[in-house]
C-alpha cells in the first residue's frame, strides 16, 4: 500500500470536512486518510492517504464520478498536488 500526501484548496473548508462524500467515494477502493487543514486559516487543506491501487485511484480522479465528488466538496481541481512517499 502506498502513502501519498495531497493538498488542494476548497471553498469552504468547514463544509469540505464535514462532508461524507470522501468516506462515499474512496471507501470503495479501500482508500484510507486522514484530513488536515492550514493554521492559518487560508482555504488549502490537505490528507495523508494510504491508497492500495493507486491506477484505480488515478481513474476515479479523472472520471466524471471523481469530478463529481470534488464539485460536491468544493474542491478546486486545478490546485490538487499529490506527493509519494519516498
């Protein structure tokens, strides 16, 4: 199983935490995380995810499913950076 961290920004961070769609989505693929926001209160967030098919993963990011989900959490696309672990 590989580790990731990604981060992105949101609309609203309060909402995006909250919001039951992740646990809806990557509990299918057997997606782990755990959520993190900025101090600073700006609206980046971020989540340490252990992802067990990360070619799975990549396919829901890019389907009209993933984009969905990330419409519903106010997700900004554009912003998503995701790291391995090394």
């Amino acid at each position: 199983m590989a580790t990731y961290m990604v981060f992105h920004e949101v609309d609203d961070v309060a909402s995006w935490l909250k919001s039951p769609k992740r646990d809806e989505v990557f509990g299918r693929l057997g997606v782990t995380y755990r959520t993190f926001v900025d101090p600073q209160g700006s609206k980046r967030v971020g989540l340490i995810c252990e992802i067990p098919d990360m070619d799975a993963f990549q396919a829901l990011l890019q389907s009209a499913e993933g984009g969905e989900a990330m419409k519903h959490d106010g997700v900004h696309p554009d912003t998503l950076l995701m790291l391995s672990e090394s």
